[in-house]
C-alpha cells in the first residue's frame, strides 16, 4: 500500500481554498447525515499519515479471524479512510450527488441504511476474498499486508442505485454505440481493474468495487422497503445479468439465478410474486405469478393477452350485430290507370 509522502502534504494548503469553495457548493442543500458523512471523511484524511491509525482504523483481513487481535470495529469505521487526497475528493463528491440526487427519492433514513449496508457488506465479501487467497496461496501478506479502505464499494453502489432509478438516461454516443447509465457499473470496474494492472489503484479498489456492486444489487433487487409496502425492484431491466453486454447476459443469468435461489433456500429472501397488471377499462385484470422466469412470464404474459384481445374481438363483434337495423318490408297501395297495385317499399327502422 501506498501511503502518503512530504509531496502531499506540501500541496495540501495550496489546494485547500478552491477545494473548499467547491465542497461548499456541492454540499449547499444537502442534508445534515450527508454533510457529517464528508466531514468525518475529510478530517480522516490525516489519519493516513499515521500507520498505526491505518491498522486500527481500515479492515485487515488477519484481524478479522478469531484472534489476540480481534478488530471488530473496523468494518464500520473503514469507509471513512482515504490514503490519497484526490479519493477524499472523488468520496466526497459521491456523498453530495447522493444526498442531491438520491436522498429526495428514498428518504434520508433509507439512504443512510444503504449506506451502512453496502459498506458492512463490503468488508465482508473483500476480507471473504483474501482470506481465500491466503488459503490458496499460503501467503501471509493476504492476511496483514492488506488493509481494506474507503467508499470504492459505496460508490459502486451509488452506480447500481443510478441505473435502478434512471436506465435509460443517455449520457454520451460513440462509436461504438450509446454510452447509458446501464453501462456505468461495468465499465468502472473494468477502469479500476486497469488501473491496478498499471500500478495507479490498490489491489483492494477493484475487489471493493466488485463487492460492492454485487452487495447493492443484492440489497436493492430483493429486501428495500418501499412506500407502498413492497420489497425490493423485480424489474426485467434490473436483473444481474443487465449489468453485463448481451452475449455475456445468459451466462450471467444463471449467476443471478443461483444466488436468488441460494438466498431463498437459506430462508434470508422470501420467494417473489411477481403481478402483471392489464388494465381493462373500467376494470383491471391482475395476474399473479410466482416464481418465474423472465422467459416464462413474458411467455405466459403474452398468452394472456392473445386471450383478452379474442375476448375483446367476441364482445366489439356481438356489439357490431346489435347495431345493426333490420330491413322492413312496407306495402303501399298506388292507384294507376284506375287500377289499384301495391308498392313495396324498403324502409329501415327499429321494431318495438
């Protein structure tokens, strides 16, 4: 790991009237949790300097064992501690388009529970990670070496959440297509694996990034609470295999498919029931389906309605033949030369 040198420290004054001119503006009409949350993640910032704060203050993985030195505290406090500036800024910056674009949909309570979820999810999956490597590989620096920091897990998160609430929302065209909010997840983290191949990231951002992606998912798909009472977001577009390109998505359906049913044997998610809704006008027709597929509720969805437009075409034809007039024969007697003939004439009317 890389910790700071004299050089960033130097520079920190220089920056720190443009830095606080721009936080200012970012954090205008946010909240108070959201102002706290960047407060304590700047003024962490000092405690990089310090090696023994890093160890006491981020989640090493060998002091997540059993052991003399128990560090339970950690994954609560890791999130707040940035070894470079220009992440304290990036947290930051994350934080406040959280509190603006987030926090006004879900309520202040809801996002402070995402974040406390994402971020305790993320310690777990990563000291999971590298507590597997060293039982691989039988190297200790897995163990101690590592020392899991920051909110790269909460701003995959933040990624996931922004693709939930708005998919579709154009950002830029090249091309090689259309740049989506869809695509953002995905492509940070294949910046942040580049990144460490380079030597620019820690070897934690990426598998932070990574956990945090699949924690969110996780969390938003199947247990938020909504409004209305319901749980989570069943939503086709949202399942996790939409996260990747189109030929790599059956693949990664079976992945998603495997945790749902993993969650739902180990009774920590309920099975969902999913509802299709044709609206008939005056009534509605709801149709309940659990425990389906994508595939086969687009099938049966599909089925339904084929049936209601037969019934739909049954009742426009019965009312097409009430309405229409009968014929009605009507004799006249006409009186021509003196002799008296009838006339029919071809009247059309209602009968009573």
């Amino acid at each position: 790991m890389a910790y700071n040198s004299v050089g960033d420290i130097k520079s920190l004054p220089r920056n720190i009237p443009y830095v606080r001119q721009q936080f200012l503006a970012l954090l205008g009409n946010t909240s108070t949790p959201v102002k706290c949350i960047c407060v304590v993640i700047f003024f962490s910032y000092f405690l990089s300097f310090s090696e023994a704060a890093i160890k006491a203050v981020s989640v090493t993985p060998g002091y997540m064992l059993p052991s003399s030195l128990f560090c339970l505290w950690t994954p609560f406090t890791f999130c707040f501690l940035e070894i470079h500036f220009w992440e304290v800024c990036v947290d930051i910056v994350t934080v406040g388009l959280c509190g603006k674009l987030i926090e006004p949909l879900w309520g202040q309570m809801e996002m402070l529970i995402f974040f406390a979820v994402v971020n305790l999810g993320v310690a777990v999956l990563s000291t999971s990670y590298y507590i597997l490597l060293y039982y691989l590989t039988y190297r200790t620096s897995f163990l101690f070496g590592v020392h899991v920091h920051g909110l790269a897990g909460y701003i995959a998160g933040v990624c996931v959440a922004v693709k939930q609430i708005m998919p579709d929302h154009l950002i830029l065209k090249t091309p090689l297509g259309k740049f989506s909010n869809r695509n953002i997840p995905l492509t940070v983290q294949l910046v942040s694996v580049l990144l460490w191949a380079i030597g620019l990231l820690d070897s934690d951002h990426p598998i932070m990034f990574g956990s945090g992606l699949f924690v969110s998912w996780i969390y938003l798909r199947f247990y938020q609470r909504h409004s209305n009472g319901t749980k989570g977001d069943m939503a086709d577009n949202f399942t996790f295999a939409s996260f990747f390109p189109n030929v790599l998505q059956p693949p990664m359906a079976v992945v998603g498919n495997s945790v749902y049913k993993i969650l739902v044997k180990a009774r920590i998610c309920r099975r969902t029931v999913k509802q299709v809704s044709v609206a008939v006008a005056p009534t509605g027709v709801t149709v309940s389906l659990p425990g389906l597929d994508p595939h086969d509720m687009e099938r049966r969805r599909q089925k339904a309605l084929k049936a209601l437009n037969e019934r739909l075409g049954k009742v426009e034809g019965s009312k097409h033949a009430t309405n229409l007039t009968p014929s009605i024969a009507i004799n006249i007697p006409v009186s021509m030369s003196g002799h008296r003939t009838e006339s029919s004439v071809l009247t059309q009317g209602n009968i009573t």
